[in-house]
C-alpha cells in the first residue's frame, strides 16, 4: 500500500485537497495529514474538509500532538513514540487526547512510532533517541515491543526529508519479528527507493515531502506504483 502525507501548515487548504486529489488518481490509497510543527485546529481542520471534498480514500490524522484533534478525519493514528525520552510523548500527550478523541468518535488506530536516523524534525521535536541505522536488532525489539502491548501497527520513521530511507535490513528484520503491518516513511524520494522498502517488508509505504515538492507528475505516478509493486 502507499499513503501520501500532506502537512496542513505547508500550503493552503485548496492546495493540499488538489495534491490528494492528484495522489489518488495516481493510486495512492490514502492521505494522512499532519506534521511536527505548525499544526492548528484550524488548518487542520479546514485542511481535512478540503481533502475530504476531493476524495474518496481515507483521510488519516497523524497527530503531533494533543493540541489539536480534528472530528473530520476518518481515523487517526493513536500512536506512542516508543523511543522518544520524553514521557509527554510516550504517554501523556496520549491520556489528553484519548477523551478527546472517545467524545468526537473518530476511530483510533493504535501505532508503535519509532525514530530511526536521522530523525529529522520529528525526531528533534519528539525527543526521540534515533535508532542507529547500524543496529536493525534494536529497531526490531521496539517493534517487537510494540506489538507485545497491544499494539495494532508499527511505523518505522526517518523523518521527512530525509537524506536516506530506513536502512532495507532494519526493515526486513523488524518485519520478521512482527506480525502486525509495517510501515515506513521518511527519505523516500523516488519509485527505486519505494520499490526497495517495499521490497524489504513494509506493509505501507508513507512519501510526503515528493509530494509537497514534485510537480504532481509521472514520476509521482511511477513512485506510488514502485510502493505498491504495481509498476
């Protein structure tokens, strides 16, 4: 599967609902909105609405925080970033959100989130102590973790913009370890690099910052095909 992750705080409402628009002609299976800064409930919301109008896929929140849950997405992701040194982001930011999210009824999709290297801005932001991209076992018993709680998902993050993907072998070990989807996202810019991730063993394959930056073209087409081994 691809999903394409757009960032409300990036472009305006209109925008982001053209870009989905444009990612789900070229197959892409659903949109998470969210970033690691600049998220409000009002972009969020309006951001979500707009997407919402144009598609028909999911829309997915992929929340930065308690600070602003919308009651438009289809789901969300309740997630705890397992490698994050702070306990607001392993837990609390979760306890606020969880009445939160209970009162406007939107479905919770629980996720493990772990930061590989380099991190990027989520990791800066999260706290996070990026796994080392030469220690997959460390990757993978945080996955393995994560499922052992309850977990439904795991997601395996480089962080947007990226120089590099998560290393194929951390990949292909944590995916071995668990039963449960993974998912990976971050530095992955091009169908060759998609079809290499895919490949190693994720479930879903997460690309945003192409998307923001590319002009919406073939080569977007070729991506989301290489992510879903349809190319």
């Amino acid at each position: 599967m691809h999903m394409t992750l757009l960032d409300p705080a990036k472009q305006s409402p209109e925008r982001a609902a053209e870009m989905a628009s444009v990612a789900e002609g070229m197959g892409t299976d659903a949109i998470m909105v969210g970033g690691s800064t600049g998220v409000t409930q009002e972009n969020l919301d309006a951001t979500i609405v707009a997407i919402k109008r144009k598609v028909k896929v999911p829309v997915i929140y992929f929340p930065s925080g308690a600070h602003a849950i919308s009651p438009y997405a289809d789901a969300l992701y309740f997630m705890s970033m397992l490698n994050s040194a702070a306990l607001e982001n392993v837990i609390l930011q979760q306890v606020a959100a969880a009445p939160i999210v209970k009162r406007f009824g939107v479905e919770p999709l629980s996720m493990g989130y772990i930061v590989a290297e380099p991190g990027m801005k989520v990791g800066e932001v999260g706290k996070a102590k990026p796994i080392p991209r030469s220690e997959p076992g460390t990757a993978a018993a945080f996955a393995l973790a994560a499922e052992y709680l309850g977990m439904g998902l795991v997601y395996l993050e480089a962080g947007s913009g990226a120089p590099q993907a998560v290393p194929e072998e951390m990949i292909s070990l944590c995916k071995r370890t668990i039963s449960i989807p993974l998912i990976v996202g971050g530095g992955i810019r091009d169908a060759e690099t998609a079809a290499r991730v895919r490949k190693a063993g994720a479930d879903i394959v997460v690309t945003g910052t192409v998307v923001e930056d590319s002009d919406l073209g073939e080569d977007l087409r070729r991506l989301i095909q290489a992510a879903k081994g349809t190319s």
